[in-house]
C-alpha cells in the first residue's frame, strides 16, 4: 500500500496516475474534494480508499502492516494564504504526526518541500540539507516558512540521531506546470492562465518589471514540467538507500517571455505579448531569478534528462490544455 497525501492535488494526482501505470494496486488517497471538480483529478484511477485528512492517521495506523511508503504533497500551496495558524497545522504539524508514524513503523518517507523556502534567492538555491543552512533561509510568504520550519524540524532530527523513516526525502519543487492543476484558481501555473486568450489568439498580458535589472516579463523563473518531478518521486522509491533534501526543477532559469512564446508557438501561432502593473500586495515578495542547483540529485544517482521548457509546454497544450479532456 501507498499512502499520497494531497493524491487529488495536482502534483500528487499525477504521482497517483504514474503509480498506477507502474502496475501498483494497493493506492491510497488522502485529500478533501470539496465541491470543485477536483475530484477529477483522480476520477480515472483505481483506488484501495479515499481518505479524509482527519482520519488519516487512524487510517493508517489500522493498516500499519500493509503501508510500505508515505508521498506527503498535501499542503495549503496558495502563496497569498494569510492565516499562519491554519497554514501551520496543515503544513507542519501535519506533517510532523507523518514523521512520526514512518519512524515508529518503519515506512519510507517522500514530502514536498518548496523553492519558496530560499526566499528572495539572495542566499543562492543550494538544497545544502544541514541545520545551519536551512536556519539560515529567510522565505518571503507563511506557506515558505512553513515548509522551511518542516525542512529544519527534520535537519535537527537527523543532526541528532533521533529516530528517522528508513529512507526519507524532502523535495524542493520549483515552478511546476502541467496537467491536473486545474482546481488551484490563482495559483494554477502561468501557462493554464493565459492558455484562453493563447488559444484565441489575443494579446497575452504578463507583469511588468519593477527591478532594474530585468525587463518587463524577462523575470527568470526555473519551470519545470511535473512529469519530471513525478519521475523523480518513482526513482526514490526504486531507490530506498537514497535519503536526503533534493531540489526539483529543470536547472534552467527561463523567462515569463519565453513561456508565453512557447504556449503560443504550440499552437502554430506568432506571439501577442504585452505588460500590466503587479498588483502591490505582491511587489515586496516577488521573486524575480529562480534556478534549481541539480547537482546533489545528479550525485545521488539521478540521471534523467528534464524536459525543456519548449516541450514541456507544446506536451501541456497540445495533449491537454487544447483537448476536450484535459486531466492525467
């Protein structure tokens, strides 16, 4: 049995779909469906249960024997999310009891943790998992800080020696795209805001620049096409002695231009871009230069290419996004 917390979201989702491809049968879901038609996400797959974040410890802890790994990507993920204490039970607490569970029983542990938890970038995006580095990352909203507060809870665990899930791996996910993220409203990728008027055929209206050294839309964001983070996910369980804090992302730093050209290009038409004030609330946290350092994922044994930006959003259009059913 698998655990996927957040297996209805959009990352977890499509570890669900890749999981069940890869002839796994025994696939648990724990989310909250809500009213939305999130439910979609995983209405093609077939699942052992369907569980409620309230009762999922109990869940597991009455099928203790039969759980071999615990995928937590179930987050409150809205960056523009105000109310901390809510953000931290769901985010760090929550998270904390999953530890636990997989420590005292044995079970392998894959959480997501975030690109939001460097910041501004001024201290680099080095996945360095020791206590002093990741005391040291000063994110720039709460859904950051709580999952730098998870990333630094486990440091001083390990740093310790105190007890540990027999393989666990914090994945520091980069700006994903793709399939699934449909429910997610404002926090959905770029590429799913603008694919209406991409598909119309109307101007594209990106934010302007309000840092000296990028031009309008030129701010460089490393997007990265989920099928390579789930990939990644699929790797680690086909490799228990790997353990640590890895980033995720494509290792190429790409501009909001570039992304919207590519999403037009997918579609055999010449691009229509141009710029729009950023609404203030987001000026003083904006991040305008992400890039994924790949390198301690490539020693840990990680080989495969990333998909470039370019193929990355041809697959989402022209499979997806342009397509009357557009989910995994």
């Amino acid at each position: 049995m698998i655990i996927v917390t957040g297996g209805a979201g959009f990352i977890g989702s499509n570890i669900v779909a890749a999981l069940e491809k890869a002839g796994k049968k025994d696939l648990v879901v724990v989310d909250e469906l809500g009213c939305s038609d999130k439910w979609r996400n995983i209405a093609k797959r077939e699942l052992c249960a369907v569980v409620s974040p309230e009762g999922m410890l109990d869940y597991m802890k009455a099928h203790a024997e039969e759980v071999e790994a615990v995928i937590h990507m179930g987050a409150i993920s809205a960056t523009t999310e105000t109310d901390a204490d809510l953000i931290i039970r769901t985010n760090f607490t929550l998270s904390w009891h999953l530890w636990e569970f997989c420590s005292l029983y044995g079970k392998r542990f894959i959480y997501a943790s975030s690109a939001a938890t460097y910041g501004d970038g001024s201290l680099g995006f080095d996945d360095d998992a020791s206590l002093e580095h990741v005391n040291a990352l000063r994110p720039l909203n709460a859904y950051g800080w709580s999952k730098a507060l998870f990333d630094r809870k486990v440091a001083r665990e390990v740093k310790e020696g105190r007890p540990a899930p027999p393989q666990y791996a914090g994945l520091k996910f980069f700006n994903v795209y793709g399939p699934n993220e449909y429910h997610k409203g404002g926090q959905k990728s770029v590429v799913a805001h603008i694919f209406p008027q991409v598909k119309a055929n109307e101007t594209v209206k990106l934010f302007k620049s309000y840092h000296p050294d990028y031009r309008d839309g030129w701010q460089l964001r490393d997007f990265v096409w989920v099928g390579d983070c789930v990939d990644v996910v699929l790797w680690l369980l086909e490799h228990p002695e790997v353990s640590g804090l890895f980033n995720v992302g494509s290792g190429k730093a790409r501009s909001f231009h570039d992304l919207a050209k590519a999403a037009f290009h997918a579609l055999g038409l010449q691009e229509k871009i141009a710029y729009r004030e950023m609404p203030e609330e987001l000026r003083g946290k904006y991040q305008y230069y992400t890039q994924a350092d790949l390198s301690r994922l490539r020693a840990a044994g990680y080989a495969a290419p990333m998909t470039s930006l370019e193929d990355g959003v041809r697959q989402y259009v022209q499979e997806y996004l342009d397509r009357e059913d557009s989910y995994v």
